[in-house]
C-alpha cells in the first residue's frame, strides 16, 4: 500500500472515480484503493450518474472531497461536468484521467487540480492525492472549501507529445508570445496555450506583478531595479543553473512596482 506523506492525522479522503469503459473505471478504482490517504471510493460509468452521486452526497452533508473523471464520454462529458461542478459553492476537487494529451489546457482553464494520461501509473496517481490532501488541509477549517490564493497552481505543459505539470512556485517570470506564454523556470522555459492577461489577473494574489506587456514577474525573486539610459530594468536573481535576469519596466508599470517592492513592506515595519 502507498503510504501517506501526510501523516496518520488526515482524515482520509472520500473520491469518485468516473468512466464510461469498465476496464478502466475498475483499474482506477483499484489504484485508488492503494493509496492509504483515500477512504471512500464511489464509482460512476457516465457523467450524469457522476452528478446524481455528488448532489445527494451533498444533500445527506457527506461531500465528495475529488473527482477522478475521464473525458471523453457519451452524453454529458468530464469537461462539461467540471464547469457544473466549478459553479457549486463548496466545488470538489477535479483530477482529469484520460487518454487524450491535447485537452490540457482546458482542463487548467477548469481549475483541475492534476491531469493524468492513460494508461495510469501509480506514482503519477500517488502525487494527484498527495497534492487533494495538502489542499484539504490549507483550508481545513473553512467552510467554503475552495484553495486559498496562495496554493500552489500546476499548469499542464505539452512537449513532444508528453504531458508535464509546471507548478506557479517553479515559475520565475513569464513572456507574452502572441496569444501563447512562456514560463521560464529553472528547468527551461515552457510555451503553454493561455494568454498573459489571464495569467496576469490569475496570479496576481500568488505574488506576480505585470512590468510591461510583455512580462510577468515572481516578485518573490525580484533582487531591485535600477535606471538604464531612459528606461528602467527589474533584476531577478538566478534560479537553479540559470542566469540572473533584467527585464525592462514600461512607464506605466514602474510606480506600481516600486510601491509594490518598497512602499509596501516599509509600511508593513512601521505597522502602518
């Protein structure tokens, strides 16, 4: 059995795990079975019988804490299910398992928390429940049961057909390449399929700033900002074997990064 990084003190997770294709449906649950922070597992073999469970689980006060959904499937389908589910108040966690590469980004645009490709591996399955648990945990307590800002976000990245998961905490800056963006990291960069405004605006809570156009900046890295002929430049200090970067600051940026890099926390020590 799959242990638990958690520890013995989280109260085990009860899950659906939703597919129209039996052999699958069972090789999931099986695998779900396997790992010790899992408790209940219910299963569905269509989307609306999925829906049916969660609403009366809800009605008798026994929420389902994730979704475990295939995609492709007769009727209503797992991306279809997902937008019923993002609009409930205390929405559960959604985890795409599917043997399609190219949803992705729909699936992130969703807010799933993971998305893995058939055929399913235990340790990639043992990380979805791993990452369920710690967002269980990070809002324990609140009744609304949606992840703070500051959790950790995974983007999904495609690159020679395989399918990776690029958490916002791996993300140094960001640049605009037409409708598309590139993460930069330590690893390398990443060009995923979503727009820099609407990066912009998701993780603007998380600590990242827009200091021109065509840049977005961790500002957890940022080392100062300094004056180049007419213009200004933000320094970002190295990450993993990479260089350290300046990337310049549009006019109309640069008062809110300096607010942002100095009035702010000099207002924080003097308790103002």
């Amino acid at each position: 059995m799959t242990q638990n990084s958690e520890g013995p003190t989280a109260a085990p997770l009860t899950v659906l795990a939703v597919d129209d294709e039996r052999p699958a449906l069972d090789e999931l649950a099986y695998l779900l079975r396997a790992q010790e922070a899992v408790g209940d597992i219910l299963t569905a073999s269509d989307a609306t019988t999925a829906l049916r469970v969660i609403k009366d689980r809800l009605g008798r006060s026994a929420a389902i804490d994730a979704v475990f959904l295939d995609i492709n499937m007769p009727g209503l389908d797992g991306l279809e299910l997902a937008e019923v589910l993002a609009a409930f108040a205390d929405p559960p966690a959604v985890v795409f398992v599917t043997a399609h590469d190219d949803r992705a980004v729909a699936a992130f645009d969703l807010g799933a928390v993971d998305y893995l490709l058939k055929p399913l591996r235990e340790e990639r399955l043992a990380e979805s429940v791993r990452r369920i648990v710690a967002l269980k945990q990070q809002h324990g307590a609140r009744a609304g049961g949606r992840p703070e800002p500051d959790a950790d976000e995974v983007i999904p990245v495609e690159l020679g057909g395989v399918t990776t998961l690029v958490p916002r905490s791996a993300v140094a800056w960001v640049e605009a390449d037409g409708d598309y963006a590139r993460l930069h990291t330590a690893t390398g960069s990443h060009l995923v399929r979503i727009p820099i405004s609407a990066l912009e605006s998701r993780w603007e809570q998380a600590g990242f700033l827009r200091v021109h156009r065509s840049y977005l900046v961790s500002l957890q890295l940022v080392t100062g900002i300094r004056t180049v002929g007419t213009g200004t430049v933000v320094c970002l200090r190295a990450v993993g074997d990479g260089p350290a970067v300046e990337l310049p600051v549009s006019r109309r940026h640069t008062r809110e990064l300096k607010d942002r890099l100095v009035r702010a926390p000099r207002q924080s020590w003097t308790g103002r």
